[in-house]
C-alpha cells in the first residue's frame, strides 16, 4: 500500500492513516494521500491491461494494506457506451455515457462501499451507522453482510421503497426518519458519539472518496488515457465529482494523462440546487438549500459538507453548474431509455437536459468529446417511472397501430 498520511481539504492539517477518524478538527473531510513517486516507479499504465476487470486493478492508488481485507462483489469496469442518436439530437458527435448502474446494489454507491468498508474492516470496525437517501444504504449494507460488520442505517420515509428492501434484506438495521437527509445524520451523529459506533456519513470518513475515485481512473483507462473535453455528474453530496477530481490529479501526478483535465459540470435538480447556486454567484461554499425536493431523490442534499471541494473542482477546471428541472429529467429517462436502450435512474438523465442546455447555448463545441455518467439503474425506480399499457383479453387481436 502506498497511503502515507491523511490530509484535510480545507486546513491542510495532516493526520496519521492507520487510526480510526472521521474529520479535521476543522470540520472538513480529510483526504488519502500517496506516495505517488513510488507508485509511478513501481506501477506501469499497460500492466494494468493482465488485471481482473473490477476496481482492484487499481490497487497502488487504493487505501487498502492486507488483500485479504479486500470485500468485493465484483464491483468496477462499468460499459462506456457512445449516444450516437441522442448525440446526433444534441449536435454532439461524441456523447458517451459510462453506465454505473451495472454495479452491484446497481448504483455507483458500490465503489465508495466497496474500499470504505474493506478499509474499515482492516481497521477493525465492528459496527458503522450512516444516514442516506437510499444508494448508499443500499450499498453499504450489502458490502458489510459479506464483511461481518454489523451496519447502522437511518433513510428518509420518502426514499424510494427499494432501498428499504434492500437493507432490510441484507441485514442492516433500518431506521426511517420523516425528515430529509440532513435530519438522518443529525440523528447518526449523535447516535455515533452515545453508542460508538464508526461514523460512516457522505465524506465523514475518507475512504469513500478513494472507491468514487475509480470511476475517474476508469474513465481515464477506457478513453485510452486521452480524456473526454466534459464530464457531467449528477451531484448530491458530491463524493463522485470529488472523486474522479481526485483520481485525475493522481494521474496527473503519475505522469499517465496530460495537463489538461476535462471540465467539470455539477448537474443539480432546481428543486435542490446549492452547488449550481453558490458557482453562479462565484462563491467558494453552498448555503443549505430549504424545502429540498427533486424526483432525483438521491440528489436531495440540501447542504453537502464537501460542497467547498465540489466547487474547487469546478473553478479549477473551468466547468460550470448546471441545474433542470424534474419534468425535464423524467422526459429524459423515457428519451434515453427509447433511443438508447439504457434504462437508467432520473439522476442519471439529468446529466442529459444538463448536456441538452448546455449544447443549446454553445458551452459545448459540436465536436468536443462529452461523457455523461449515469450513477444508477431504472430498474430501482418503478415508482417513479411507472407507465401504463393497453389490455387486452385472451383471444383478441392487437388494435391497429
Ligand atoms: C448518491 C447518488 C448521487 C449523488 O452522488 P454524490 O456522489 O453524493 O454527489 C447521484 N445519483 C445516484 C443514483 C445516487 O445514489
Ligand atoms: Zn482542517
């Protein structure tokens, strides 16, 4: 393993990386770092071509010491898939989209549970507690029940019904708060410090960000290490967008990829849109947003506390904030569903309408290369998405078309 030290995003301060700890001192999320030097001397881009296609191809820029630690579903090397008919609507001759809904738990939530929970294993964690809109939950639950390490979860009433399913089914204790999510980590935090269990909340612990990473390292490989002009996320606490920031620097660092990074877009739904927000008025931090609500459920965070990072990483690459509205993100999943064949989840589409405006007023150049990334699968939301269809008897004949 090549972790030295633990560092704060926001004070700089550094910490040591064999304890347990959840933030700075400062509040900020703390953030791995390398030996990147040593990586570099030691690790070649094309030996990662003999690798198992999951996330631990990319083990020397993971936090993991003892491979036996490792707890995996087979999570990681989800489909690049180019749009060419949606492209070709848009005016964008390189519009791909990669598919984290293939995932297990089917959602990128997958990653961050994937490296979180087996570092947390190597560090001993027996219990961890954590609120979520649902994906998380989903995810976190599912890669402790094969850790032995009991999970704590506590999701608004409103999440999608799934997600509920899910945890209860993989063991997790489940707690439903009426409330949003924000009203869920109040209730984990003080939980965490009464009863000792480990704090595992969006960026309260700094392994996520490293398993969200790989979905940039991946990015970088499948492109052939010439990466795309844009990449538009669905943004709600912002681990994936801070994520692949992250990964791409290290590349950098490595010397794989060039100088030049993509630009950056946080695609928000306008019924929550505090990131999208604060880059308008240029500022270097969100405010909570009231009365949070978007059929995007998982972007429902009305105060990320990565947010600073968020927006860093969109100054820094030139990229911009873009938030839709719900009518346009479930118009879109029918769209994408139809034209494309990928049935994916209203977070997912929203990077579409975001791509769809941003094509519209000349951001995006007609031949730039734009990669949208879908973070879960349609499948999950049938509540959302339902859609009705004629019925018919034994017996009788299909109407005319
Ligand atoms: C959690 C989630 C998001 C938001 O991800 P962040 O990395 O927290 O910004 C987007 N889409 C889906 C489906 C999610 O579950
Ligand atoms: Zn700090």
């Amino acid at each position: 393993m090549f972790v030295t030290h633990l560092e704060c995003s926001r004070c700089g301060a550094t910490f040591e990386s064999e304890q347990l700890i959840n933030l700075c001192r400062c509040g900020a999320p703390l953030l791995v770092r390398y030996d990147l030097e040593q990586v570099k001397a030691r690790l070649a881009r094309d030996d990662l071509a003999s690798r198992a296609p999951d996330l631990w191809r990319y083990r020397e820029l993971l936090p993991v010491r003892e491979s036996e630690n490792i707890v995996s579903l087979g999570e990681g090397m989800t489909p690049l898939v180019r749009l060419n008919r949606l492209g070709a609507e848009l005016g964008l001759s390189n519009l791909y989209m990669k598919d984290e809904g293939l995932l297990p738990t089917g959602s990128f939530k997958a990653r961050g549970a994937a490296v979180g929970v087996s570092r947390a294993k190597e560090l001993g964690v027996k219990a961890v507690a954590m609120p979520t809109n649902g994906n998380a939950g989903a995810a976190w639950s599912a890669y402790c029940a094969r850790a032995g390490i009991e999970s704590i979860v506590v999701m608004p009433t409103s999440a999608p019904a799934i997600h509920r399913t899910e945890c209860a089914v993989t063991g997790a204790k489940l707690y439903l708060v009426d409330g949003l999510i924000s009203d869920a980590g109040g209730i984990v935090g003080r939980a965490v410090t009464q009863r000792g269990y480990y704090d595992v909340s969006t960026l309260k612990e700094p392994y996520r960000i490293e398993g969200k990473k790989t979905m940039g390292l991946e990015i970088a490989e499948q492109f052939a290490w010439k990466l795309p002009d844009v990449i538009v996320y669905p943004t709600g606490g912002g681990v994936g967008i801070i994520g692949i920031h992250k990964a791409l620097e290290e590349l950098q660092e490595i010397g794989w990829i060039s100088e030049k990074l993509p630009r950056l877009v946080a695609v928000q739904a306008e019924g929550c849109a505090p990131i999208v927000k604060a880059w308008r008025q240029n500022k270097p931090e969100a405010e909570f947003w009231p009365d949070a609500r978007t059929v995007a459920f998982g972007l429902t965070v009305p105060k990320a506390i990565g947010d600073f990072i968020v927006l860093r990483g969109l100054y820094e690459t030139a990229g911009c904030g873009v938030a839709v509205s719900d009518a346009d993100i479930l118009k879109a999943v029918k769209t994408i569903a139809s034209k494309e064949g990928l049935f994916i989840c209203p977070e997912g589409a929203a990077t579409l309408c975001a791509a769809a405006q941003l094509a519209d007023d000349g951001w995006l150049k007609p031949d730039e290369t734009v990669l949208l990334l879908n973070t879960g699968c349609g499948l999950k939301y049938t509540e959302t998405l339902n859609a009705g269809a004629p019925l018919l008897k034994p017996g009788d004949d299909l109407p005319e078309p």
